[in-house]
C-alpha cells in the first residue's frame, strides 16, 4: 500500500525517560476513514505514544508521517495545523465557562477586537448538527452530565478542525446508554471522512467499532490485526501474554453476620447541599455488595462517610455493632476498615514517598514496622517487597517514589496495602478504573477472596460488568438514596440502567417487558 493512503504512519517510534523505554521501535498506520484501536496493559506505552502524536512529547527517534509527508509535531499548537485534536481521559474543561466559550476558547472568532459570540454560537450548532453531537451551547459545564462534557470535548476538537481524533479512554465514566451514544458519534464521525484512533482496554468496545487493532505489550509492538478476524480472548491473551480468564470464578456467597449497618444517613457534598439524602444499606460478613450509580448520585460522599473523610449530617454508621459515625479517618481504620479511594493520587498515595512507605501509610506506627517511635526501614522495605511481588506490582524496587508507577500499578499498591491488613469491612470505589484485563482479573479475585475469607466488600463501581461480575448483591443509587437491590443473576444492564437513571425497579421491569413485546411483534 502506498504512502498516501495512510492519514498517519508513526515508523519505528522510541521513547526514552533516561535509562527507561516507554516505547521501543513501535509502529502505527492509519488508514482514512477507520477507528484504529490502541490496546495494551497499563503502564504499555500507549498514552506516551500519542501524547507525542498530539505533540505533548517529542519521540527519542523514529518518524511520525502525516499523509505520507514526514513531520516534527513539536507542540500542540502544530498537532491542531496537521488536523490532529486528542479528546483526553480527564476533560479540559473550565467548569465556570459555558459549553461554547469551552470550545472556543484560545481560538476564538473576533469582530473589531470583540470576540463575536453569537457567530461562534451557530459555527457550533452547525458542527454539534452534522455530527449528531447534541450539546446546550448556553450550559455551563458545570451544570452538564459527563457524557454531555465529553461530546464539548469532541465538538472542541473538531471545531479547531481535526481529522484524526484521538480518544483516550473515552468510555471510563459514561453509563452504557452514553457509551452506546458514544459508539453512533464514532461511527458517524467516521462517514464523515474522519479518522480515530480509539485508546482502551475494553475488548467488547474495540470488537463494537475498531476495523484494526494495534496491541503494544510492555513498550513494543506485539502486532497489528483485522478486528473481525480476531476474538476477543485472542486480544486479550496479546495484550497479556497468557490466556486471560474473564468470567471470575465464584462460589455462591453464604453471608453470615452484618459487618456494616448504614441507617438514614445524610451526608452533604461542598457546596452544602445533601447529596447523601438518608440511605439505609446492610452489608454482612462473607458478601460483596455491589453499588450501582451514575457518578455524582452521592457515591463519593457516601465512601468519605463511612471512612471518616466527610462530616455526616445526620443517621448512623455501625461496624460489627459499634458506632463509628463521624470518628476520625485512624480510628476508623483501626476499628477495621480498609479502604481503596476512587482518588488514588488525592486519598490513595502520597506520590513524593517511596512505595515502601506507600505500603505502610495505614500502620507505620505500629511494630514491626516501628521500634520506640523510630521506622524499622529493613522491615518497611522487607514488607513491601514481598507485596510487590504477591500483587504483581511493576515497579523497580520498592525504594522509588510511588509517582513513578503507572497508574495501574498505583492502584494495585493501593489494593495490595489494604488488602494486606486484612480489614473486617474493605469499601473499594472504582478498584479497576483505567486497568486492563490482567490486572481486572487478578483484583477480582483478590476481592472474592476477602469475600470467602467471611470478611464484607462494599463495591463501588461505574463499571456495570464488574459489578455485575464480582457483586453478590447490587444496591442501585440514585439522587442519594438506594432505589433498588437485586441480584446480579436476576438483572440486565439494561434494567441497572433504567435504575441508575431513577426508575424504580417495578417500572423498569414493566419498560423492559414493553420493549420486549414491541421487538417480537
């Protein structure tokens, strides 16, 4: 194939960060008109090759080609001239803007010195209408949904007029009605003549819209395939390099005494108003009870709650029949609760430590870790050693500081640290948030384990599969209240679905057997 018919080709691509190689001789061509997947584990390389597409990092050496011509792509500003717009993980967006000063902003359209809203305005009704991406151009970020935010962030790349997009993990933090909008938005956008690269680690998005697939492993290349050509346990064994086991293998659970009694709790979010509105939920020893809810149904403040990070308004939280309400985030810890944050970087780590000490925030204090008020570091680092390589944690020793791990092995030292102190009540909120299959497998298992051992998990999770995967029982969450508990094998997405958007679970049923009969007739 010739040159030309390739929109980007990036030959032989190494990046180096001194001695390490996040990449290392890896290539990517795509073609016009296609969504071109990027699969690989954590910590692969992925973001960093297209951070030097989209011009945040310069390769060490190899070629980037845009429509066969070579170019230096040495800023952001030069990505935008050759068409290229990133649509990030986290948005960028300014909260306190509306949707059109967002997507206009640093490339705004100006009359006499003025910036011409009104033209702006209707330039963006325009590209929102040919795209399918409906968007309120008077909104303030602010006050939009998260699948609304990322559509500003696509609009944004495409009124700066981009060809090529990249999306970083576009589907983290949608619901599946959004991620199934989210999939009609690629589709149409690729028959307008654009072209995608898709970063992800989930196989049954890349089977649903990527024609190829590019998986790196560790820094290199693996290999580039047809996606109709390929399964989606093939993929997964690429990106590993083992067979991967996705359905966690579990016996059913047989609950024994409650371990967590939350009754009526309030609980109020920055701004002063409840976003906990008296929540009554159970959670006994030997269970993992699944929480389901679209993100800012009351989620975060219910987990800083029940660990001592929020204040509560009113109601009781109880652990193996004592009162733990409002205690101090220690005592609650010592009274046997471990938590993995959804925030690893704000309330999981502090970055600037080693990982060694990393693993021993929760109990440094104690022996054998402390002698007469003094740390044992032998022990600290005897310790961290043998939990790196229990939880897989890849990492160069246990003396670098913890922002020198990928995100996904972060999150494994925080798992690993929690799990370790063996806690009565383990309330994790997004455990695999931004992991790939490997580390998915391996964090489910650890949990069912907590599970068999007659310890209690509270699961919180945007990830429907997982929750329906590892809970035993699913509390759905909405407005800050649970409208409904069922059981994962007697559910559907859909039915979580329609609950996580208020339905109550007769209704719901009732939607659900209606759209049945309609389909049949």
């Amino acid at each position: 194939m010739s040159e030309e018919q390739f929109v980007v080709e990036m030959r032989d691509i190494t990046k180096e960060f001194g001695l390490f190689k996040a990449n290392d001789r890896v290539n990517l061509r795509l073609k016009k008109g296609e969504i071109h997947a990027l699969l690989g584990e954590n910590g692969a390389g992925k973001s960093t090759l297209m951070n030097m597409l989209s011009g945040l990092l310069e390769p060490s050496s190899g070629k980037i080609l845009i429509n066969g011509k070579e170019v230096t792509i040495d800023g952001p500003n030069k990505a935008n001239q050759l068409g290229i717009g990133m649509v990030h993980q986290h948005f960028m967006l300014v909260d306190a803007f509306t949707v059109t000063e967002n997507i206009i902003l640093g490339n705004e359209p100006s009359q006499l010195g003025k910036v011409d809203r009104k033209k702006a305005r209707q330039e963006i009704m325009e590209v929102s209408k040919r795209y399918g991406l409906r968007v309120d151009p008077d909104s303030y970020v602010r006050d939009i949904s998260v699948g609304m935010q990322q559509r500003v962030e696509i609009l944004k790349t495409l009124y700066r007029g981009a060809d090529v997009l990249i999306f970083d993990e576009p589907t983290a933090v949608l619901t599946p009605q959004e991620i199934d909008e989210l999939i009609e938005i690629m589709q149409e956008l690729v028959k307008e003549g654009k072209s995608i690269i898709l970063i992800t680690h989930k196989l049954d998005e890349i089977k649903a819209v990527a024609d190829e697939c590019t998986v790196i492993r560790r820094g290199q290349g693996i290999g580039t395939v047809t996606v109709k050509d390929v399964s989606s346990q093939d993929l997964a064994d690429m990106m590993v390099g083992r067979s991967v086991v996705f359905k966690t293998d579990k016996q059913k659970a047989t609950p024994k005494q409650t371990v967590l009694s939350i009754k009526d709790l309030v609980v109020k979010e920055n701004r002063g108003i409840e976003a906990v509105k008296g929540l009554n939920l159970d959670v006994r020893a030997g269970e993992i009870v699944g929480i389901a809810g679209i993100d800012g149904n009351g989620q975060s403040e219910l987990v800083q709650a029940l660990t001592g990070l929020r204040k509560v308004e009113s109601g009781t939280v109880q652990l193996n029949n004592e009162d733990i309400t409002d205690l101090r985030p220690r005592k609650i810890t010592e009274s046997g609760v471990g938590h993995v944050p959804e925030d690893r970087h704000k309330y999981g780590m502090i970055l600037d430590m080693s990982v060694a000490e990393n693993f021993v925030l929760q109990n440094y204090y104690k022996s054998p870790f402390s002698r007469n008020g003094v740390l044992d570091y032998p022990s600290i680092n005897k310790h961290a050693q043998s939990l790196i390589e229990e939880f897989d944690v890849r990492t160069v020793n246990e003396m670098v500081p913890a922002r020198s791990l990928s995100g996904g092995n972060q999150q494994k030292a925080v798992v690993a640290r929690e799990i370790s102190r063996d806690p009565d009540l383990l309330v994790v909120a997004n455990p695999t948030r931004g992991l790939d299959v490997g580390a998915i497998e391996f964090i489910h298992k650890r949990l069912i384990n907590q599970r068999n051992n007659d310890k209690a998990v509270l699961l919180v999770s945007f990830e429907l599969d997982e929750i329906l995967n590892v809970s035993d029982r699913i509390a759905v969450i909405y407005d800050g209240k649970i409208v409904g508990v069922v059981k994962p094998e007697e559910t559907s997405e859909q039915e979580l679905g329609l609950l996580m958007a208020g339905s109550s679970l007769e209704k719901a049923r009732e939607e659900l057997a209606q759209q049945e009969v309609t389909a049949n007739e």
